[in-house]
C-alpha cells in the first residue's frame, strides 16, 4: 500500500516533467524551421550564342503564371534588327519543352509588343501552358528552327 501511496504522489510530478519536455521539443523543432537554412533555387539561365546570333535576343527567364495556365518566355534584345525580325516571324515560336514532363507548349497568347525594339530592353512572350507541362521548379528546353537552349530554369 505504501507504495501505490507514493506512485499516486509521484504522478503529477512525471506528468509535470512530461509535458515539459513535449513543449520543449516543439518549440525547438519550431525554431529550427525558422533559422534552417533554404535550399537554393536554380535561377541561372544558360545562354546560347547561336540562338543570340540567329535571333538577336538573349532568353533570359521561364515563369509559370496565371495560376499555373501560362508560361511567360522573356528575352533581351541583343540586336534589334534581328529581334524585329524574330518578332514578325512569331507565326512559327520557339517551342518550350518540359524537361521534367511529357509535352511543352508553342501556342502564344500575346504575341507581338506594338513598339520599336530597343537593345537592353526586356520583352516577353506569353505561351498557354499546355496540359500543365511546363512547372515551376522544373526546367525545360526552348527549342528554336532546330537550335536548342536547355536547363532553363522554370520559376513559379
């Protein structure tokens, strides 16, 4: 009987210490996710001189938008004669390949952008993203007249 006395005392005390220590490790596993660090994200856009030479832009970003049902393609104009050209031959656009998916999109929803091109300045095209192929934190393909540009990132 002594002894069932002294468990019955002991009782609040364990679950004093245990409740202690359940609230210690969260507040520790919520500081850890506070001060870990993030993993980088690959934002480096490969550049081709070929397509730079033919085209006279330089694609510089691959972003998923409107709530995942566009991509938008943007570009530096390098030359602008070329770019000129580039953009009046938009019937036919670089295609962009999912390199994480099946399929890609070469359908433009906004197409030409109405003025003089101007070297340094970035455009953009907008694609409809097919199928859903193209997502952020993957990287595709920009495929132009059979000159490819691959691992471009894709940001979301």
């Amino acid at each position: 009987m002594n002894s069932a006395k002294r468990m019955l005392q002991a009782r609040p005390v364990l679950v004093i210490l245990i409740g202690t220590a359940v609230l210690l490790a969260g507040i520790s596993t919520a500081a850890y996710a506070l001060i870990r660090p993030t993993p980088a994200v690959d934002t480096h856009v490969p550049q081709s001189a070929a397509l730079e030479s033919k085209l006279g832009v330089r694609f510089s970003r691959i972003a998923v938008v409107g709530d995942g049902g566009l991509v938008q393609l943007n570009f530096v104009v390098l030359d602008p004669d070329k770019a000129t050209a580039f953009e009046a031959s938009l019937a036919r656009p670089p295609q962009i390949l999912s390199e994480s998916r099946p399929g890609g999109t070469h359908r433009v929803s906004v197409m030409k952008q109405g003025h003089n091109l101007l070297a340094g300045q970035t455009y953009y095209l907008v694609y409809e993203n097919t199928k859903g192929a193209i997502v952020p934190g993957g990287h595709a393909t920009i495929l132009e007249n059979g000159i490819s540009l691959e691992h471009v990132p894709v940001l979301g």
